[in-house]
C-alpha cells in the first residue's frame, strides 16, 4: 500500500498536448464575428513567444480522482480544489484549498482537508489543518515538489504540444481559439509515461518502483486567448491503468485548471508568523 500512497502524489498528470495547417473552425457552428485566420501552428508560436514572457500568474484547479485499489475491492474518490498565485522567476507560490478522500471501505472512513502552502526556491511551508500546525519541508524535497507544481504554470501546457498538434480539433469563438482531443494508446501511454517518470525520479525513496501504463482514454479542452495567446484553460479527463511492482490500479480523473491574471501576480511574502511558528519536518 505504501508504493501506492506514493503514486498519489505524481498521479495528478497535466499534459502538454495540443492539430496544423488548418485556420479554426467556428466552435458549434457558432457564429463568429471575430474570425481568425490563423493556422494551428501560427497559434503555437505565437502562445509559446507568449508564454516565454510569462512571469506570474493566478490558477484554479478542480481536480476529481477515482482509483481502484489494487488486490482490494476498495475506491477511492479523492477531489481537491485549490487556488494558486505563482511567481515564475525567483519562484514564490501561495496555495490554499481543499481535499476531501471518500472510500468504499469503511475502515479508511473519510476525510477533508484544508490546505495552505507557501513556496519558495529555498523554502516549502505547508500548514496540516487537522493539527494546526505549520510546517517546513527540508531542502532535499524541493526537487520533488517542482516536479509537481509545473502543472500549474500554463506556459509548461505549450511544452510537449508541437509533436501532437495533428492529433488535435482546432476550433475558435469570438474569445478563443479552442483545442480538443480525444485520444488512447501507446502514443499518449509512451508520453505520459515519460513525464511520470520523470516526476518518480525527483521524489526521495522511489528509485526502486518499476512502473508500467497504459492510457484507456485521454480528452483534452485547451483554450488559447485570441488577443494575448495565453493559455487560460487546460480541461483533462483521463482513464489509465497503473501497474506498479506487478500491481494493476485503475485511474479516473478529471481536471479543471483556469488560469487569469497573467503578469499581475508581483510578489508573495511568507508571513513573519509561519516562519517563526513552523515545525521543521
């Protein structure tokens, strides 16, 4: 069970992925008065000059998990809301929320959780709301954590997308410029692979796991704001199979990320408070 507590934390996956030559359709057949004729990938280009100037922004993510327990007939329905401001560089992140854990096994019961979190390049303060207690995370579990807050910076959706633009509808309204996919097999399994196993390899304690996957599904909803080419949207629904040291675990999830405030995020300060009142882990 315990190899299994730790794919939790790299199980929230927010790929990159983005279709190439082609100007956007009207979305639904709507109507659009503001109509592009922008290709796909003159739309890349232009998000990712976009995003490589990015310097702050502001994400809300609603993510809804359901695992199968391995060797249990056990589910386990995990749903998280949070709200981030994030500085890109030097990184300074504040992250407040909730996580609510429902099981089919009574002995597990259930729990919800109010979480607050306070990120920098050096420092990782979190508060642990059922004893009220700050604390702080040493130095060595900073490169586990970035491999986990990446998902929250937009301009890293843009990343992994140039390889699979051909995969994508590309669509628009007066707003933006729609992408959406639905997809399975090795491909999309070989790609998120790659990432999980990039993520296992920062966190401490997980050289050993062996891991293998395979994507059922993957549905993407990315849009792209037509005057500014920021990424303001990234919806994810994503069916997969995990096997971990010959342990088979389905997964289900569902994750909305909305991103605003590009650029306006200026600075986050750790209160003097947390600091003093922190227990060091």
């Amino acid at each position: 069970m315990k190899k299994w507590s730790i794919l939790l934390a790299v199980a929230t996956l927010t790929l990159g992925l983005a279709a190439c030559n082609e100007t956007a359709a009207p979305a639904n057949e709507k109507d659009v008065t503001e109509k592009s004729e922008l290709t796909l990938q003159e739309v890349y280009d232009k998000s990712m000059a976009a995003s490589e100037e990015l310097k702050s922004v502001k994400a809300k993510i609603d993510m809804k998990q359901t695992m199968q327990l391995p060797g249990q007939d056990v589910n386990l329905d995990i749903n998280s809301l949070m709200d981030m401001d994030y500085i890109i560089d030097p990184l300074q992140i504040h992250q407040t929320g909730t996580t609510s854990m429902k099981s089919t096994d009574e002995n597990m019961g259930n729990q919800e959780m109010k979480m607050e979190s306070y990120i920098t390049k050096d420092a990782f303060y979190t508060y642990e709301g059922e004893s009220g207690q700050w604390m702080k995370f040493p130095q060595e579990m900073m490169n586990q954590l970035m491999s986990t807050t990446d998902q929250s910076n937009p301009s890293n959706q843009l990343k992994q997308i140039e390889g699979y633009l051909e995969d994508f509808t590309f669509e628009q309204d007066n707003d933006n410029y729609i992408l959406t996919l639905e997809a399975s097999g090795e491909k999309f399994t070989e790609l998120v692979k790659e990432q999980v196993d990039e993520a296992l390899q920062n966190m401490v304690g997980v050289e050993e796991i062996e891991m293998d996957m395979i994507i059922n599904s993957v549905n993407y909803l990315i849009h792209i704001d037509k005057e500014t080419f920021q990424t303001n949207k990234v919806d994810m629904i994503l069916d997969m199979d995990m096997t971990i040291d010959g342990e088979t675990m389905n997964m289900k999830q569902d994750m909305k990320s909305d991103f605003s405030n590009f650029n306006q995020v200026e600075e986050i300060v750790i209160p003097q408070e947390v600091i003093d009142n922190a227990v060091e882990i």
